[in-house]
C-alpha cells in the first residue's frame, strides 16, 4: 500500500480550492470487521494472555491527565494484600457502564499508600478524590487506519470528561487522534444552568515524519477547511523538543442536530485513511453525517489502539463541585456498542501455488481447493485457504491477520512468538462472538493478534499448532 502524505506545507496552493463536498455517510465497503463488541456477556477484561480489553491506562498508569480522578481496576489492593473493591465497570442490558465517584473515605487512606508505592508525588497523592475507569486494546488489537464507532450517551455535570480516541500502541505521544472528547460542563465557565453539548474533535501530531525526518519550518493548513477562500492552519503549540501542532474543531450538537447528548445515545465514528480522517455524527449508524475532516499527518501512519474512559477533574475539565455530588456522580458513561473496521488490504493476490509468499505491505492473499502454505510477512493481511489441508507460517511481530476459513485440518506454524508450546496457544484463545481470537501482547510493542472468523473454541486442538524456531 502506497502512504501518501496529505499534510500541506504552502498555503497558497489552496487559495482556490473548492469547498468540501460533505459525504453522506461513511463508505464501509473499504473496510473489514474486527471487533463488534456490543457487551451482550460479561466484559472480556485482558489477563495477561486473554481477554479483548485492558481496564488500565498505558504503561500502568493509574492517573492520567492528573488529579483529582484515579482510575481503577479489580486487581488494584490494599496494604493488607486484600483486593480494594472499587471496580467502575458494570455491564447490564447490553450496554456497559463507565461509572465514577468519589473515594469512600475508608478506602482513602490505602489509595493513598498504593500511589505512594506506585512513585506519585504527594501533591497528586493528596489530590487524587475520585474514582472512575479506563478501557483499551492496548494488549490485545492495534491497527493503522480503519473505521471505528460508539453508540454511547454521556455523562453530565461538571468535572466529567468523557473520551473516545486513537493513541499510539507503543510509548509516546503525539499523535492522538480524538473521535470526541466531551465535557460534562464547559469549565463552568459560562454560568449556564445546565450541560451542553459541545463535542470536541481533535488530531495532535508533531512535524516529526514517521521515519524521525523533520518538515521545514512552515505553517501546516487544513485543506479541507476553507474559510474566506483560504485553508485554516492547524493550531501550534511551542514545547522543547519543537512544536506541536493540532487539527480541531468543535461542534455544537445541540445547534447542528437538535440532539442531546447527555440525554440521548448518539453515533460517533471515525474513518482514517493514507490521505484524510474523517469524523462522523448521527442519531445511528444509518444516518451518520460527516461534521470535520483533516489531512492525515505525517507522523499518524501507525499502529494505534482504541481507548475510551471518563476522566474526573483536571484544567480543562474543571473539578467536580463537591455540593453536587449526588447529582453529577448519578451520571454514567453508558456505551451501547463499539465497533472497530480495518482497512481492508489493497492488493489481492489470488493463486493455487503449493507456497504462496506475501510481501511486508497489506494483502488479501487467497489460496484454491488444494493445499498450500501461506508465508505472509509484514502488515495487516487477511488470509484465505480455500481448501485443503492448508499451513499459515506467522512469524512473530509481522503484524496482525485475519484468517477466513481455518478448519480443523489446517495447522498454524508460528515462528518467534513469546510462547512456544500448544497448550501456551490454546490457552490464549479468546471466544469473541462468531470469531477466535489468539492474542500476544508484546508491550511496549504493538500486540500481535490472529483473528480465525467463524471458529469456535472446541474446533482447536493441539494438532493444529506447529512452532519453528526464528530463521
């Protein structure tokens, strides 16, 4: 697949640009499905081998944009070893519940040695006041581009700040790519009697190439944002390792759609590609209107995990107000579905050689009635038997596959993973829905997941796993 940057460096290229002409709705014949979680079981949480989704932040973090909100998980202890109990996490009806609240006094105290324990400085330790969670594929999924949506309703009152955003799958940051951040109030700033419903879109990004290139010193402009016959430039921020610099908009629900977001559950989705992102808005998936669309930077070409939460507090959020407790906290991020697309490979290479042989880009490399080995190498590929008796050789850290028709004569050979045994296999696959998932996390590294479509658990066995040393 050939990556083409879009980041425009001279803007008078686009004085003349016609205005965008806004799709009606996203074009998802360009995209495979990955993951449809629609929390219709108890919530798949990752255990160190299993599980679709991580209930703490990157790199064991348990605050994130600082005090005062902690986020939790059922793992977290007391002084005493005993389990400290404060879990946000409730699935009921099909939908999961993002709680927060603040920290029982009698839990307090032991929250605080664990921060403590954990290396924080006493000023976030004497901060921290609330508790609330954090949801990620950090372990188990990552992907460059794709389509990703949420049917949510979101939580009110201030001081809550709810998120649906793309971050890198490795350490470091920028980029961030936000499919909506939203303030329970804005700040308070505005004396208004009541929510509103403002939704905030961003993508932060350095002038930093993947390859650790640096741009010219220039303005970077927004081609698709055309104002008075001009692109809009994207916001820069000075820091010391250079600037940073920001597409955003934000978007008044309410004004453009006559919708509620604290009261109402609304659609929020995004498409990334090689050229533009695009954010989406709707009442469902089948009314989805476009309301922003970037350029993809330079430095947004890889592999980023999904996280949601809902952050307590913070500058930009405001802290909670502690006579209104009782309203704000009654207030839950309720998420009815999550869906994440790839994007579906390019090239598509259809033969009935004995060995097929892939290439480090994406590919679709589908196989005939007889039986192959298929070799694939680097990228996100979707692999196709199509009969036979079929090997798939998967080396460790080529990225993730989907492999359509496995069965039960089929046999993976992997080479270089962090396990080496079939019962080190078996025991990492996850059942998520019709599919079979085999997860690696390879933290601080992007996890390596194989996805077998419409595979049960009890349809593998020790007999199709083969392991090879490296080389």
């Amino acid at each position: 697949m050939v990556r083409v940057s879009c980041i425009i460096l001279v803007s008078l290229f686009f004085l003349g640009a016609a205005p965008l002409q806004v799709q009606a709705g996203p074009d998802m014949s360009r995209y495979t499905p990955v993951l449809i979680e629609e929390f219709d079981r108890p919530l798949s949480r990752f255990d160190g081998t299993t599980g679709i989704w991580r209930d703490y932040p990157r790199r064991q973090k348990y605050i994130g944009n600082g005090p005062p909100s902690l986020y939790v998980n059922p793992t977290m202890t007391r002084q005493d070893g005993s389990p400290l109990g404060l879990d946000p996490f409730k699935v009921e009806g099909g939908k999961l519940h993002i709680a927060a609240a603040p920290i029982p006094a009698a839990d307090l105290h032991d929250v605080q040695a664990l921060l403590r324990q954990a290396g924080y400085k006493e000023k976030a330790v004497q901060t921290v006041r609330y508790y609330t969670g954090s949801l990620s594929t950090f372990s188990s999924w990552s992907q460059t581009y794709g389509y990703f949506e949420m049917r949510a309703k979101l939580p009110e009152g201030k001081g809550h700040w709810s998120a649906f955003w793309l971050v890198p799958s490795v350490n470091g940051w920028p980029p961030e790519i936000d499919i909506f951040e939203v303030l329970g109030r804005e700040n308070g700033s505005k004396g208004r009697g009541s929510p509103d419903n403002r939704v905030h879109l961003r993508v932060h990004f350095d002038e930093i190439a993947a390859d650790g290139s640096h741009a010219p010193e220039l303005t970077l402009f927004n081609p698709f944002e055309i104002v008075e016959g001009a692109p809009q430039p994207a916001i820069r921020r000075e820091r010391d390792r250079g600037p940073r610099f920001t597409f955003a908009k934000t978007v008044d629900v309410e004004a453009a759609f006559e919708r509620q977001i604290f009261d109402e559950f609304n659609t929020y989705a995004l498409s990334w590609t090689p050229d533009e992102i695009v954010w989406w808005f709707g009442s469902s998936s089948n009314d989805l209107r476009e309301i922003y669309r970037a350029p993809t930077p330079r430095d947004v070409t890889g592999p980023m995990a999904v996280i949601f939460n809902n952050q307590i507090g913070g500058k930009w959020a405001g802290a909670p107000d502690p006579d209104k407790d009782a309203h704000t906290f009654a207030s839950t991020f309720v998420i009815d579905y999550v869906k994440i697309y790839a994007q579906s490979p390019e090239t598509k290479i259809e033969t009935d050689e004995a060995i097929i042989f892939g290439s480090n880009a994406d590919e679709h490399l589908a196989g005939s009635a007889a039986s192959q080995a298929f070799h694939p190498k680097g990228g996100f590929d979707i692999l196709s038997g199509g009969g036979g008796a079929d090997r798939f050789v998967i080396a460790g850290d080529s990225g993730s596959k989907v492999i359509t028709d496995f069965t039960t004569d089929d046999v993976l050979v992997l080479t270089g993973w962090t396990f080496n045994t079939s019962a080190d296999a078996l025991s990492r696959l996850e059942q998520v829905g019709p599919d079979l998932w085999l997860i690696d996390e390879q933290e601080p590294h992007a996890p390596q997941t194989l996805i077998f479509r419409d595979l049960n658990r009890a349809d593998m066995t020790a007999a199709n796993f083969d392991f090879r040393p490296r080389g």
